[in-house]
C-alpha cells in the first residue's frame, strides 16, 4: 500500500480548521501538523479543505430484490463520488433483513462489490426479538423500527412488541416514526377529495407534523422509560425539535439525525418538482426546514445524513399513490452541506461534526470520523473554488436521475482515500481501489 502525505490543507475536525500536513501510511493516519518526512505520493493540497469521509448513517441500497433500482456496487460508488467513505445500510429489502442471516448475506455481497465501509441494520419486527438479543455488537450498526411507514413485518406499533424490542435490543435502536393511523386518516380524506391524483405538495399534510410529533414523543418516552439507546431518524418539524436536548453528546442517550433534503428544500419545491422529493417523512414548511437547521446549530439534532433511497424515474412519474416516496442524494450531500456553509446557514465545523464525528461517536464506530493518527485513514479533499453543475452523465446513481439537477455548487470533491487508498480522483472512480470494510463498533453500547 502506498504511503500519502497531503501538504498544507486546511484541515477540518475536532471543532478546528487549520493548515497543515497529513501522513497516511499502512491504510492509517500516521501524522497530522508539520510532516518533516515524505511518502510515495506527495499531494499538494494549498487552498483546499481535508475532512474526515462522511459516515452516512442512513441509505437504502435496495439489494437484495429491489436492484432494478440501486444496488450496493452502484450506490456505493456513488458515495465515494460524493466523499461519503462509510455506510449504514436499512432493511426494507426484499426479503426484509429481520434475520442474522439476512444480514450476513448483505455483509458478504458488500465485501465483494463496495469501495466504501460498510454495515447494516437488522429490521425489527413483532417477531424476531430472539434474533435481535443474539445480535453481533461488533458488527451490526443497530435495529431499525419502523413506527410508521412500512407494511408488512417491518412495520412495529404495537406496544407491547415496541416495549419488549426497547428493553432488550443491545445495540443502538434507530426510529422512523411516524403515526401509521393518523396517516392512513389523511390519505383516506385526500382519496375523497382528489382521487388518484393527489398534488404532489399535499404529501406535507398527509405526512403530517402532529403524525411525526406523535411517533417520536412516543419512541422518545419508551427510551427513558427503558434506557434504551434511542436515535430518531429524519426529523422533519419544529414540534419534533423540543424532544431532545441542546449541547454535545456528552451523557446523551437519546440523539436526532436530519437528512440533507429537509435542509434543502421546502414544501414550495413541489411545484416544480413534484413528487420527485416525495420523501417520508415529508418536506414540510419553511418555518420547519428554519427551525431544523437552527437545531442542527445547537445541538438539539445531532447528526446529518442522507436517506438515501433510489427508485426509477418511471416509478416516480406516477400519481400519488402510485409514486413511492424516497429519493437519490447521496453523490451530493457533501456539496450540499458545503453550500449551507458557503451560505451561512451553518459553520463548517458543525457539518464536519454532524456528518462526519457524531455518526462515529453515537453507533461507537472504531478508529472512524476524524483525523487523527492512529485512526483510518478515510479522507475527503474538496476544492471550495471549483464549482460542480449536476447533470444526468455524470450521475453514478443506477436510477440516472436527481432533483439536483441543473444546479451548480460552490465546491467540488477533489479526491476521496478510503482506508488510506485513493478511491476517486479528479471526477472518476479509481478503477483499481480496493473493496472496503464492514465497520467495527464498541462491543457493548446498551
């Protein structure tokens, strides 16, 4: 493995941005400041920004039984295109990965096929709560419910199967809540009103504020009953915002997570494109996407990711109920975290916080999320004065298509190094760069 040392970046963790040098030597970071010796490739990296790979806590790759969509090989590419060097993948795959079994055939397809690290959620379901008592801690990320927006064995409302998975799941538990009757109500009344085609911009109301309130009052309420570790997915609404505490995770047993489209747009961008944001949990009101990022700044939401969903542009083109909900960002979170900062929506040492260091400190992640010696060396080089216009040839995703399109960011990824390997460079993907690796946790994280 060749030994990198990137001279003169300015660096970005730990809360601070200074210029200076980085070693990466055996797949590891070996120093950071002032490197006196050299290495076999030197980068010259003046004027640019070096950040930890972001860990994405939070992707549907669709494999197995949905790859006409996406698949693991696609999106993962895709993700290294975009800085993201680490994956948390959910288990709403066909078959649904409620299962260790289920799980271990996703760990072994990624080992083959993706260049970025890996892990995965085992579903919860009403049934499996011996599968989630035996699961390997140091290897699976957590248990995913679903409390709303799923069919099937993957959707748990119950009480008494949500308090018995709170009690005994040994690995952080991560939410989508959302109040399943108070939704069936709404689409029920917006069937009567509008048939089949229901305006796109409705789906704010039918996935309403006072149904995402409800779910995760409840989740939140079972964690502190149950000393569960609780972290609450896509949080969409400023009711939501006041259930979790301000501050560093210091002591935190229960965290939030935002996705990078509920920062982005608001519900007047379903007009011009309809329901190609059609996301559950819905993007709602500009006062919510303003009272998300104000809660990203304080603390109150912990992490950003992506949710990361693929479906094909023909499915999305349906009516409402029709077109699934979900779309592809993560070629682009990183850029558009970067033009929230460019903006002055948010420092950057926040976003490098929230994307890149919380993700690893909340699921215990080894050795992953900042740059420090000692830890892998998983690295993004942006340019912040080369600008990147989306367009459908350039798009990695399998599904060929964004709601980005057309827009031009302020910066570009300039190379992505997973576990010290250059994956991508200068617009393509390093043929060559090897697979990555399933993620390690802390072994006891109840």
């Amino acid at each position: 493995m060749a030994s990198l040392l990137f001279r003169n970046a300015e660096i970005v963790t730990d809360g601070t941005r200074k210029v200076g040098d980085v070693l990466v030597r055996d797949g590891r970071i070996a120093e950071v400041g002032k490197v006196t010796g050299g290495a076999d490739r030197e980068i010259e990296a003046k004027g640019k920004l070096l950040l930890p790979g972001l860990i994405d806590d939070q992707v549907h790759f669709r494999e197995p039984g949905l790859t006409h969509k996406a698949d693991l090989s696609t999106e993962s590419r895709a993700a290294i295109a975009g800085g993201v060097t680490s994956f948390m993948e959910m288990p709403n795959t066909v078959p649904n990965a409620v299962t260790r079994e289920a799980v271990e055939a996703k760990f072994t397809r990624a080992a083959a096929v993706s260049p970025a690290n890996f892990s995965f959620f085992l579903g919860a379901s009403a049934h499996n709560i011996e599968e989630i008592k035996a699961l390997d801690t140091r290897r699976v990320c957590g248990v995913k419910i679903f409390m709303g927006s799923s069919t099937g064995d993957l959707l748990v409302d119950r009480p008494e199967d949500l308090e018995r998975i709170f009690a005994h799941a040994p690995v952080p538990i991560a939410t989508h809540c959302e109040d399943n009757p108070m939704i069936k109500g709404a689409e029920a009344a917006a069937r009567a009103r509008w048939g089949e085609d229901v305006p796109a911009a409705e789906h704010a109301r039918i996935r309403s504020a006072e149904a995402c309130y409800k779910s995760s009052l409840l989740a939140v309420s079972l964690a502190r009953r149950t000393n569960a570790r609780l972290h609450v997915l896509h949080i969409t609404t400023a009711q939501e915002i006041s259930l979790f505490n301000p501050g560093t995770l210091k002591g935190k047993r229960v965290t939030a997570e935002a996705c990078v489209h509920h920062l982005w747009f608001d519900d007047r961008d379903y007009a011009r494109l309809g329901h190609r944001i059609k996301c559950n949990p819905s993007i709602k009101e500009p006062a919510d996407r303003a009272a998300i990022r104000r809660a990203v700044a304080e603390g109150r939401i912990d992490v950003l990711a992506t949710d990361h969903a693929p479906h094909t542009a023909e499915e999305k083109a349906g009516t409402y109920f029709k077109a699934p909900a979900g779309l592809p960002l993560i070629q682009h979170s990183l850029l558009m975290f970067l033009d929230l900062w460019r903006q002055g929506v948010l420092p950057l040492e926040t976003l490098v916080q929230r994307a890149c260091h919380a993700p690893a400190e909340i699921f215990g992640v080894i050795d992953r999320g900042f740059i420090r010696p000692g830890m892998w060396a998983d690295l993004v080089l942006v340019d912040p004065e080369r600008p990147t216009t989306v367009t459908a040839d350039k798009l990695l995703y399998k599904c060929g298509w964004s709601p980005l399109e057309g827009h031009t960011f302020g910066c570009s990824v300039a190379m992505t190094v997973v576990n010290g390997n250059v994956a991508y460079e200068d617009g393509k993907l390093r043929p060559d760069a090897p697979m990555g690796r399933a993620l390690e946790f802390l072994p006891v994280r109840r």
